[in-house]
C-alpha cells in the first residue's frame, strides 16, 4: 500500500498548516480590515471567501508564488476541487502569473511559465497550493520537442521528464477558462477520481503554431515502487534559469 511506504511530506512538516494559518489569520483578515493583503501580495475575495483565493510569495526561489484558496481545501484530493461551481484555481494562477514577471522584471515566455501541484506524498503543506514558477530548462526542451505526441486523450509522454513517467494532454485556448485541469484530469480517465492523492498535475504554456496558444496538462502519479511521491514542481525551477537562455 503506497501510505505504506510513503509517509506524507505535509506529516513531515513542522506545522502542515502554516500556509492555512497565514491565508486566514493574517492575509484575509487584513484585506477585510484595511484593505492590506500582507503578508499577501494580493487577496481576491470579491466573490466571498468561499470562492477566493490570494497569491503568496513562496520563500523558496527568487519569483516563486503560490495561489492559494481561501476556503480550507486540503489539496488535490479534496472533494472540494471537483464540486459543481468550484473554482478553477488553476484559471486563477495563470492569470495571476504576472507577479513571477515583476520579480523578474520581465515576461516569462509562454512556454517558459508552469503550474504545479503535488501530490499528498509530494507536499509539505494541508492547504491546497498551486506553485507558479519558471519550467526546467531541460523539461520545456523535451515538451517543445515532442508537442506532436500530446493530443486530446491521455497518453504517456514519450521521454521521462525530471526521471519520472508522466502522461499529457492538449488544451486549446490562451486561457484556462475552459478548462480546469482538475476536471479533465477525471472526465478524461474516471479511475482517477478514485485515488486523487496519488496524482500530481503541472500544466505547462505552450504555443502549437504561431497564433495558437494552449497549454500542455501533465499528469504524474505517486508510485512508491520506483520512489516517485509525485511531486510535479519537480518540473519547475525555481532559478528561473530559462529566463537567461
């Protein structure tokens, strides 16, 4: 059994609930009382806080965010994430990547900027975070090189990426709006809904042919077997190293 082998990266933490005491006792609290995100950088409860989210700078890497709800949602495995109306966190994260260009005092490529969550073996922290942050050199060469043999449906990526097994899929369109990775990690492959917590998902911003933006999903999985806690920020690098390419 993977619980077995893997204890959880957040029971290793010293307070898995750092990020969730920071969100509402200091970031949301202050919004409401002086309009003052801090320690945020911003707090979008405009919908109420069951629907909002804030953006915060992560203390590892020079440009590193993390969108985070402001509703208490463990993670990935949350039933919260699949709910009729839920928000799309993800939509939220790359609309709100403008703030990895403002520590970087420059746009990030398409092609350059991730989303990442990991999986319950593959965190530190119970509150679902979306890491938003630069694409490893090495893994935005494999994904350029291989755009080809990602489609509609999912399928095995056909190079390991940061020595790991993950399969892709398509999306079409300049935003996320439409499609909420969450959603088609289940509608695409139902068996998933079933172990949520194993999984892990980053999408990748991608530019098919000139003029056709989307985005490639890529989902890997906990497999305690080969060693793998299915930790997708793996694929992320958070020296932003491609900015200097």
């Amino acid at each position: 059994m993977l619980a077995g082998s893997f204890l959880p990266a957040g029971a290793r933490a010293s307070d898995p609930s750092a990020l969730w005491k920071i969100v509402s006792q200091k970031c949301v609290p202050h919004q409401q009382a002086d309009h003052d995100p801090s320690p945020c950088a911003l707090v979008d409860i405009r919908d109420g806080v069951a629907k909002g989210y804030v953006l915060l700078k992560d203390i590892a890497g020079i440009a590193q965010f993390l969108l985070i709800p402001t509703a208490r949602i463990s993670g990935i495995e949350d039933p919260a994430v699949l709910a009729p109306g839920a928000t799309n966190y993800f939509e939220a994260a790359w609309k709100e990547r403008h703030f990895v260009d403002e520590r970087l005092h420059a746009p990030v490529p398409r092609d350059a900027m991730t989303l990442a969550i990991n999986s319950v073996y593959g965190r530190t922290q119970d509150q679902l975070h979306i890491h938003i942050d630069c694409i490893r050199v090495d893994v935005r060469a494999s994904i350029g090189a291989n755009l080809d043999k990602v489609g509609d449906d999912w399928a095995p990526f056909p190079v390991l990426l940061a020595g790991h097994h993950y399969r892709a899929i398509r999306i079409d369109g300049k935003t996320l709006a439409d499609a909420n990775p969450f959603r088609l990690l289940v509608d695409k492959d139902p068996q998933a809904a079933k172990e949520m917590d194993k999984h892990t998902l980053v999408v990748a911003g991608e530019t098919f042919r000139p003029g056709d933006d989307g985005f490639v999903l890529l989902d890997g999985k906990a497999d305690a077997a080969t060693g793998n806690a299915g930790s997708g920020e793996e694929l992320q690098d958070h020296a932003c190293k491609v900015m200097g390419e």
